[in-house]
C-alpha cells in the first residue's frame, strides 16, 4: 500500500516535470499560467490533469477538441511514479530519499529537454553536481567516488576532442553520476546506457531508415540509471563476475 501512494505522489511530479520541460522548450511561463491543451489551447480542469487516470479514462483525447494527446504525457507520469517507488526502497535515510528523488526528476527534466532541442544547459548540470556532492558527502567519500568521476568521462573527453562525436552534456552527466555511483555503478550505467542507445538507434534505423539524426543520449543515461537503482546489488554482482 506505501508503495502506491509513493507511486501516485511521484506521478504528481512527473506531470509536472512534463508541463514543465515543454514550457521551458518553448519560452512560455510556467509559474503563473494555467495549463491548457497544446491543441485547442482549452484550459485544463482538475480533473483533466489527474496523472495516468484522465489520460486512460479519456481515452489519451483531449476533453474539449478531442484531438489525441502524446503518449510522452503518459509516458512521464510512469516514470515520475517508478522514480519515486526506486528511492522510496533504495535510499537509506529520509534525506537521501529526497535528494535522490530530486536527482531522478532532473534526470527526468533534462531528458525531455534533451529529446526536444538536444541542448541542456549548465546550469541544470551545476544543480545535479551540488546535489551529488551532498548526497557523497552524506555517505563519506572514498577513493571509488573520485576514481567513478573519470573512469568513462575522461575517455569520452578524449573520444570528443578527437572525433566531435559526444555532447558534452552527456560527459557531464558521466562525471556527475560517476562520483554518485562509484567506480562499478558508472561502469553499469555506461553498458546499460551504449546498449539502450544502440537498441534504439538500431531500430531507427531498420523502421524509419534515419541515419544522420542526432540521438538525445540523457534519456538514455537517466533510464540506466534508474534501473541501476532498482536492480544495484544483483548488477554489482553481475558485473564482478564478469570481471573475475
């Protein structure tokens, strides 16, 4: 029963994030203005915006124009419930809780702005170190944690000064989790993240043939790094054995 209400809670959030990253794309207030259908531009009511419960009972249409409303609606709400579920039963203490739910919805945040512009500004990359930083330091530092930040980052510095080929968002990304999740976890993230990409662009490219499209890799690292969350142990083990 905790599990569900922490679910629904975090759907609440994922919603949010979602009319949040879509306000922020397009340069549009998002404190003070009321949400509306990106259709008709109908004002929404309490109860059109109920996360995953009025897109299923409407049917994923809009109330007013009944126009059909992106599956990226539903899509986020999930996430922001499964974020909240994986630090509700991962996180040692209250605290952790909290900044690790709030890692995950930047995560989140920063991805769909990833896949709408394929730009990501500093400062949502400063506001993940800071917050990194107090989580660590939280949990003590250890070798690990300094060895974590450089051990995939570093050589994709190098790869992108050479070939102009990675993002520097994405190496940021690498540095920062890599001092959150030690030496093992960023190796994780990193296979999970190069397999999840490959899958997708692989797809791409044998359904829609598109070959030159840039590919957003910040959903790709937020969703490694959620499962990593969920499934840490059993893939720390994994991975050893591997490197046994």
């Amino acid at each position: 029963m905790e599990n569900i209400f922490v679910f629904f809670i975090g759907t609440i959030f994922g919603s949010f994030i979602n009319a949040t990253a879509y306000r922020v794309v397009r340069k549009i207030g998002f404190i003070f203005e009321r949400s509306c259908c990106p259709v008709c531009h109908h004002q929404l009511s309490f109860l059109d915006m109920i996360p995953i419960v009025s897109y299923v009972l409407k049917q994923g249409r809009c109330t007013y124009c009944k126009n059909k409303i992106t599956k990226r609606y539903l899509i986020t709400e999930l996430l922001g419930g499964i974020n909240a579920v994986a630090c509700w039963n991962s996180a040692e203490s209250t605290i952790q809780q909290f900044l690790f739910f709030y890692i995950f919805n930047l995560l989140l945040f920063m991805s769909l702005v990833d896949i709408e512009i394929k730009e990501i500004k500093d400062s949502y990359q400063l506001i993940l170190l800071i917050v990194t930083i107090i989580i660590v330091s939280i949990e003590k530092w250890s070798i690990n944690n300094y060895i974590g930040m450089i051990i995939i980052s570093l050589p994709l510095l190098v790869i992108a000064l050479i070939t102009k080929s990675i993002g520097g968002a994405d190496i940021k990304l690498f540095f920062t989790l890599g001092l959150l999740v030690k030496t093992k976890g960023i190796i994780i993230i990193y296979l999970l993240t190069i397999g999840f990409a490959s899958i997708f662009a692989f797809y791409r490219l044998v359904k829609e043939n598109n070959k030159k499209e840039e590919i957003a890799l910040v959903p790709f690292i937020y969703l490694a790094f959620l499962i990593y969350k969920y499934f840490e142990k059993h893939l720390l083990v994994c991975l050893t054995i591997w490197l046994t």
